[in-house]
C-alpha cells in the first residue's frame, strides 16, 4: 500500500499537468481545424 501511495504521490502531478494541456491544446487545434475548413469560403470571397 506504501508503495501504490508513493508512486501516485510522484507520478500524479505530472500526469494531471500533462492533461490539462493536452486539453488546451485540444481546443486550439479545433480553432485551427475550423479556420481550415473555412478557408476555401473566405478565398471565394
């Protein structure tokens, strides 16, 4: 039990930043994604 608190305690902070920001780059990439696909309307204009 010792051993599963450790391993969390060292690994979970880093594991809880890495998906906050795969998160956030989730979003950004879905800006891009719909910027993209909208470009060819825009050029048209």
């Amino acid at each position: 039990m010792e051993q599963w608190m450790s391993f969390i305690s060292e690994l979970g902070f880093p594991i809880i930043v890495t998906l906050y920001l795969l998160h956030r780059i989730e979003a950004k990439l879905e800006a891009v994604i719909q910027s993209i696909q909208h470009l060819p309307e825009r050029i048209k204009l």
